[in-house]
C-alpha cells in the first residue's frame, strides 16, 4: 500500500483549530482505507508543551496513524534541554527549526501531503527527502492583487486602538512576508499540486490546482433540524470580529428593520475576538436601539435548533475559504445572505437558497434579508427543498465523499 506522509500540525492541538483542523482530521482519518498514514508533525506543533504532544500522539498511534521515526527522539531532546524549540523561535527562526526536524525525520512515504496548509514544511521535506508534494490550501495562500486587497482592508479591518493592529499589519504581512516567500517556495520547491476547497481561495492567489469536490461536509444528523417550523428573528454566528463583517450586522439590522416597519430580533452566537470588537458592536446596537439576544459559545444541539428555527443567517463574511457556517445552515434549512467574496461565490452561487450581493453592500444585504424573513414558510419550505438545493446537501453530507475527492487527487499525482 503506498505510503502517505501528513505533515501538519493541528493533528497534535489541544484545543479545536478551527474548520480548516475539522477537514483536516476527518479526511487523514479516512484516508487510512487507502493509504498507510505516517504522521509528520510539522514546525508549528512544537509550540505545544512535550505532555501534550506526546497525549495526542499517543492517541493518534491508537487510531492506527504511525508517527515518524524521530518523533520522539525531539520531545526527549527537548525535556532533557538538549534541543529548544519554542513558540518564539518557531516564528523568528522558522527554516532552521524546519532544517531541525528534517535532520530528525524519516523519508520512508511515497508522498507527502498537507491536508489545511499552515506552515512551509511541506515545501522543505519535499526538496530535502526527494519526495512528491501538495498541499491543500483553505483561505487564499496569499492576496496576489495587493491594490485591491489593501482597498478592501480598508473598508474591514480599519485599525484596532487597543492592539496597535489594523490593516497595516495584515496588509504588510501579505506584501513583505506571506507573498514574497510563497512565490520564492513555488518556484524553489514547486509542489506536485496544489489543492482547494474552494476554486475562489485558488484565484484570490492566482494559483493554478485541483478544487475539492466536495471541498467540505456537515454532519448528516444536522438535516433532522429541518423543516420544523421558523420563528420571527435571523440569526448570525461565526467568529465574532471584523473578518466576518460582525460590526456591519447593527447597520444591515437595522435597514430591515426601517424596511418591515418592524423590530427584529437578532440572535447572536460565538465569542468575540477582542474586546474592541465586543465593545464597538454593542455601542452601536445600543445607538441603533436594536433588539439582539447574545448567547456566547454554545453546546451544538443548541445551536442546531436556534439556526433551524430562523428565518434567515446574514453573514457579511469578507474573508472564508469554504464557509461552514453556510453550509450548515443549509443543512439545517435557513436561507442565507452573503456577500459575492470568491469562497462563497464560487461554492454557492448556483443556489436559490443562498442569496449573494456585492461585497460591502449592507443595503443589498438587508434588502434580501428582508425579502427572506417575510417570505411565508410555505414558500420558504419550497425554497430550501428545491432540487438543486438536496442535491447538494448530498453530496455535502458525507466526510467520506471529500476523502474520496482527496484520494483520487493523490492518487492523479502518483502515476
């Protein structure tokens, strides 16, 4: 049976790493009905105490992944004092803690594969083992338009008082490192393909490769939710801060409130990135008069039934790669309105259910909102019941269907 290498880090997290570590790890674990899994602990794992490590390890040994040969070997040194690699290193001296590993490391796959693309390992086992390569990317590898991608952070991300940080630093971040070292790595050490989740993530990069199909997939139980009856209130939930547009919603709120000649209510889920953006939210809801009930985190059987219930989710999202918090929400039968970002438009555009305006515009936003939320619930069953739309929640509905994606891709590249 061939041998797949995963180099990753987030295998070994102690806490969930986002939708990126959930793909991640519901494929590698499919994937060993293909291939023989060896697990490749990238850079970026080692900023994780040796306990966790070698807990998480030692479950992932139970579940049938092998970890390299060497793995090990580099917790001991580093509990012994012999080696140090820490979160301050891993950052400032990122080549020679990868050169570290690979002093360390086996070579003993066919191939080597990243399955959420977080760190430029795999670009350095590829060259120095000699070895096939491709990763898959979820958010864009790099802005390749940096005018627009400046204008657009302009319009977002604004500047943070508290932090220092703004649209400077992400916009720097983008031109003086993520840019120059990805276009110096593929070319350098250029991958045997690179894949995506999403065709949108490959041309905001302006990168050539393979788009998942599916790119990602929801829980089936979620479809039990639907079809149970709708209450009078929409719905947003995500991470709480500027990316996902959080400090917009107020605004669109109230347009559909001045729209329907009505109050609306709001229910809110998720935790807020930052203070500022805690703070700035509610001093506007607070201006605006608007009527928003916050739940914080919630258990997931509550958030099934509190989106379920809704008459529609406005997700002003301006940056995503796929869009869990889309794809669930169809799955749990609420329309949604998002902005025309590539991700959302290139995975959901060809559904009713979804409605997409341009991005920024919270007028368009609010008036489809509202079209959605006074739309009577017949029509609304025929909406998010229209062939189209199951059709897709199939094919969405399995893990396995993007495993199957993801070997087939692999398995292009090994003949």
């Amino acid at each position: 049976m061939v041998k797949l290498g995963i180099v990753y880090s987030n295998l070994l997290s102690p806490h969930f790493a986002g939708g990126g570590s959930l793909h991640a790890y519901e494929v590698v674990m499919r994937l060993r009905k293909f291939f023989d899994i060896v697990y490749y602990p990238s850079s970026l794992s080692f900023k994780w105490s040796t306990d966790i490590l070698t807990q998480k390890a030692n479950e992932l040994e139970r579940q049938g992944i092998i970890i390299v040969d060497g793995f090990y070997s580099i917790l001991d040194d580093i509990s012994k004092n012999k080696l140090s690699i820490n979160k301050m290193e891993i950052i400032l001296k990122e080549k020679k803690i990868i050169n570290k590993l690979i002093e360390k490391y086996s070579s003993d796959v066919d191939i080597f594969y990243e399955p959420d693309h977080t760190s430029p390992d795999i670009f350095y086992f590829g060259k120095a083992f000699n070895k096939k390569f491709g990763f898959t990317i979820h958010e864009p590898l790099f802005y390749a338009d940096s005018f627009r991608y400046l204008r657009r952070l302009l319009k977002f991300y604004k500047i943070n008082p508290y932090s220092g940080k703004g649209f400077y630093t992400r916009f720097l971040y983008n031109e003086l490192l993520a840019k120059p070292k990805y276009k110096r790595l593929l070319k350098t050490s250029k991958p045997t393909f690179i894949a995506s989740v999403s065709q949108g993530s490959l041309e905001t990069s302006h990168l050539d490769g393979e788009v998942i199909r599916p790119g990602n997939a929801f829980d089936s139980n979620l479809l039990s939710y639907r079809d149970k009856g709708k209450e009078d209130y929409v719905v947003f939930w995500s991470r709480l801060n500027q990316d996902k547009g959080i400090l917009e919603v107020p605004q669109i709120l109230k347009i559909m409130e001045y729209n329907l000649h009505k109050k609306i209510k709001l229910k809110l889920m998720g935790k807020f990135f930052d203070k500022y953006n805690e703070k700035k939210f509610w001093t506007k809801v607070k201006k605006l008069n608007l009527d928003v009930e916050y739940y914080g985190f919630v258990e997931r059987e509550k958030l099934n039934e509190i989106v379920s219930k809704a008459k529609v989710l406005i997700y002003p999202s301006h940056v995503d790669g796929f869009s869990l918090v889309v794809l669930e929400s169809l799955a749990l039968g609420t329309p949604v309105v998002g902005y025309d970002i590539p991700a959302i438009k290139s995975v959901y555009s060809n559904l009713e259910m979804i409605k997409i305006v341009r991005e920024f515009d919270k007028n368009s936003m609010a008036i489809e909102a509202s079209k959605l939320y006074s739309t009577s619930e017949k029509e609304l069953n025929t909406l998010i019941n229209n062939e189209k739309v199951l059709d897709f929640l199939r094919l969405h509905s399995s893990w396995d269907n993007v495993a199957i994606a993801v070997k087939n891709i692999i398995n292009k590249y090994l003949e």
